[in-house]
C-alpha cells in the first residue's frame, strides 16, 4: 500500500488542543506514521509518497460519539417500526446506520444499549471490512430493574437483586461487551416513570459496578437525579449519561471521584427531531421541559472540574437543524458551556481524545498522533475557532482509506482503492 502525504492544511492537535498551522500527516497502511509542520513531516516520508493535496482545509481526528444507539426505538410510529423488525432487517438497519455515521465524520462509536445482540455482529462485520461503519464499542444490552427505564425492549435486559444484577453484567461480557450500561434512574422516555424515579438499591448498584469493574469493564450509567448519581459516584460510578438533575455538590463529587459525563444536551432541544418520529406528547412535554435544568447541570459539572465527553443520544448521522446530531451536540456543548469555559478547543477534545482516553483506547483512536489509526477528518472552516466549523466537513478518512470526498477523488483512494 502506498504512503499517503497529507498536505496544504492545518492540523488540529488533541493532544495540546491547538492548531498547527501549514501542517502534514504521513499515512502508512491504516496508521499515521508523522504529523506536524509540513517540513518535519516531509523529511522523514519515503520518496515514493503520494501527495493528497487537502485545499487548505482543516485536518483533525474523526469523531467519537460516546452515547450511540443504532437501533433506537422510542415511542411512537417510527420507533414501532423499529421494533418490530426481524433480526435480518434489523442487522441491515444498524449496518445502513453505521456507514451513515461513518460519512458524517464519526469514525468511532460507544453504543450504550442495543437489540438482538445485533450490535456484536455489526462490530465483527467492521472489523473484518465486510461492511463500512465506525469504530464500535459496545455495552450489548443495558441492565434495567423489572419494569425499569427501557424495559421490554430487547435492547435492555430486566434484573432484580445483586445476584441478578451480577448474573446481568457477566452475561454481556460474555458476549463481548466492551462496557457495561446500567439504568439506575427514570428518564424522559417511559411513561410510568419520571426523570427522578430510583430504580436501582445500593446493593445491586454495588453488585454492578464491582462485577463490571473485576471483570475489566467500566460502567456508565443513564441517570437523571442527583441524590441517585451521589449513590452511584460514592460506589465507583465511572460515567454519567444525561445528568438532568445534578446539584453544585454532586457535580463536585463526580469531578474528585473521576466520574465522566455525557450530557446529551440535544435531546432536551429537539422537538424537530420527535416530530419526525411521531413521538407522544407526554414524552415531549417532560423532554423539552427538563432543557433549563438540564443546562444548569451541565454548566455545574463544567464548572466542578468534570470531564465532559462527546455523545448525542440521537443517532450520530441523523440530519438535524442543518447539519448532524453529532455537531448540533457540540454546538450545544459550546452555546452553553462558554460561560463556564467550554471553548471549541476544549469540545474538540470532548469529541476526539477525552472519549478515547475513557476507552482505553487513546493509542489507537483520538489524536493524529504517530501510531494511531488514520481516522481524519477534513473541514473547510478553523474548527477551533467555532465548532460549527464542522458544518462544513468534506473530507474522511478511516484507517489510511478516503470514504468520503466531496470534491471527488483524483488519487483513487475512495472506498478502499488505495493503491
């Protein structure tokens, strides 16, 4: 496979979170071999390298979304249809889902509850390039109580007591769950529940926790209210998704114990989005009611120190508000967060290195650091400047392979054609 000269661009580095300026990277097979000012890189790149000429654009990791479902179902006559596809439809479902979220510059994904197991057969089916899609890491299906949050559904698996909790975090590990998801509290989708409701004692929050952490696997936890989150955190929580409710002390708790958060600030802005999927008016009402809590939340868990990840609840790709879910999210994360310090530097790491780091795999995915996989994306706009930047992406690369290039593919590279 030829070497890959990327060129005439500047490069956004994760890792210090600045943009480097009249930069290069180096590609090698599937990993970025150098990367830094075009000189440095030149240097020490074969004579036989082909140049790829990026338009002045700029270049920066590929996205990593931490709160994905690929085959979310929620109330209502799109989610019906959702659920009741048979297992081969549903396969092909997630796999169009993957290849979608893939071209919308999302080249890594946490998939935190999904149907049928379908999800461990699209990750093997990536892997082996029989179909294109993002990196996956999955919790298989998330652990609720009986008649819990997501109950009933195949993307949830109903436990009760600490041994059936335990018995529910080997069972998906044992199915290869990279993580595992636990629903510890109501949320904005179950009628019979609200965002406060418990759902899970002391006992099989410990139960969950400490199996997951012996087996090797962190755990994150849909959950709304603050007394439920301070229970989880004091128990060695190790991620928070949504946080609807956090107090100043909570938010303090989580930042000292190293408890991550994925707010998912989009799903309480997205009427447009429920509309399209026929969603009730009871689910509207309490999603779209929470958003000024949500936001003080959120600006207290920035302003504690916490570490605050990437993840849009919404599929990844979906078209929404001119451009993904994904980027929407960002922009949320900045619009919001500016006054307690969330820059577009800072929500780039969110998005690329600080996911990375909290999957253990920083040394594979999240920067364009030498040895990574050449995960790249390309933007016409200074990301660092205003995240909405990526409204303008044209360009992906996934593991040294252009998948997407608008502006055509004058070196052949498109869709595994590296030569």
């Amino acid at each position: 496979m030829t070497d890959l000269l990327l060129q005439h661009c500047a490069l956004f580095d994760a890792v210090d979170g600045v943009l480097v300026p009249d930069a290069a990277v180096l590609v090698t097979g599937d990993r970025i071999a150098a990367a830094g000012p075009v000189a440095q890189v030149r240097a020490v790149a074969p004579p036989d390298v082909v140049p790829v000429d990026l338009g002045g654009g700029y270049l920066l990791p590929g996205l990593v979304n931490m709160h994905t479902h690929l085959s979310l179902s929620l109330p209502g006559a799109a989610g019906a249809r959702v659920e009741a596809m048979g297992p081969h439809e549903l396969a092909l479902y997630m796999a169009s889902g993957a290849e979608r979220t893939l071209l919308a510059g999302v080249t890594t994904v946490r998939c935190v509850a999904e149907k049928e197991g379908a999800d461990f057969a699209l990750r093997a089916a990536i892997e082996a390039g029989e179909v294109p899609g993002p990196r996956v890491f999955t919790a298989g299906r998330a652990l609720c109580c009986t008649g819990g949050h997501g109950a009933g559904a195949t993307d949830t698996l109903e436990c009760d007591g600490a041994d059936g909790f335990r018995r529910g975090v080997r069972s998906q590990v044992a199915r290869g769950a990279d993580l595992v998801k636990v629903m510890i509290s109501g949320g904005i989708a179950g009628e019979h529940e609200q965002i406060s409701t418990p759902q899970l004692t002391d006992d099989e929050l410990a139960a969950v926790i400490g199996t997951a952490h012996d087996w090797g696997r962190k755990v994150t936890a849909h959950a709304g209210p603050a007394a439920v989150i301070a229970r989880a955190v004091a128990l060695g929580l190790d991620c928070v998704e949504h946080g609807y409710q956090l107090t100043e002390d909570v938010a303090t708790a989580m930042a000292a114990a190293g408890t991550a958060l994925v707010p998912t600030l989009v799903v309480t802005r997205c009427g447009e989005f429920f509309d399209s999927l026929g969603v009730p008016e009871w689910m509207q009402q309490r999603s779209l009611g929470a958003a000024a809590q949500h936001e003080a939340s959120y600006r207290m868990a920035l302003a504690a120190g916490v570490e605050v990840l990437l993840g849009s609840d919404m599929p990844p790709f979906w078209p929404f508000e001119g451009t993904s879910a994904t980027v929407r999210e960002l922009e949320h994360m900045v619009e919001l967060g500016a006054p307690a310090g969330m820059t577009p530097a800072r929500a780039l790491q969110a998005a690329t290195l600080g996911p990375a780091r909290w999957l253990g795999a920083d040394d594979r995915v999240g920067s364009a650091r030498p040895g990574r996989f050449a995960d790249l994306l390309v933007v016409d706009e200074d990301p660092t400047a205003d995240v909405s930047a990526l409204r303008s992406l044209r360009w992906v690369m996934q593991g040294g392979r252009v998948v997407r290039d608008d502006a055509g593919d004058p070196h052949g590279l498109r869709q595994g054609g590296r030569r």
